[in-house]
C-alpha cells in the first residue's frame, strides 16, 4: 500500500492519535469514508456517462441507414447530389 510498511502506518496512525485525540479519531474515520463513498459514486457515474457518450454513435448510426434505406430513388439521388457538391 503505497510503499508504507506495517511499522510505518503504526507510527502514522499514532501521530494522527496525538494530533487529533481518541475523541476525534472516529469522526475522522467517518468523514473518510464517507468522502470515499462520495468520490466512488462520481466514478461511477463518470464511467456511465462514458459508456453512454461512447455507444451513442452506434445507436445513431443505425438510425441514420434505416433512415436513408427508407427515402425514395428521388430523395437518394438528391442525397447522393448535395454530398458530391459539398465535396468539390
């Protein structure tokens, strides 16, 4: 754990006793895990968002071919016109 022996917490965790005292101690755990709690949530609701804005192409995609299967021979060729003049 971040490179820190047995001895090395002891000595950390009694530092923060003579700090904050016995009272203190559980409060300090509490508000800890409670932030923990908290920065899990945002990660979790990040790696959502990121999932949902990374299928989102694919989902449009499809629509986007349903859609060009269901225009006529008209609208195709006036389709398949405006792309080729935008691209000269």
């Amino acid at each position: 754990m971040f490179g820190l022996g047995g001895q090395e917490l002891i000595v950390i965790l009694l530092i923060i006793l003579l700090f904050f005292g016995a009272k203190k101690l559980p409060e300090l755990a509490k508000g800890l895990g409670k932030g923990l709690n908290e920065f899990k949530k945002a990660q979790a609701g990040l790696e959502e968002e990121f999932n949902k804005a990374v299928e989102a192409p694919k989902t449009g995609s499809d629509d986007l071919s349903e859609r060009v299967k269901n225009m006529s021979d008209d609208e195709k060729a006036k389709l398949a016109a405006m792309l080729n003049a935008s691209k000269k």
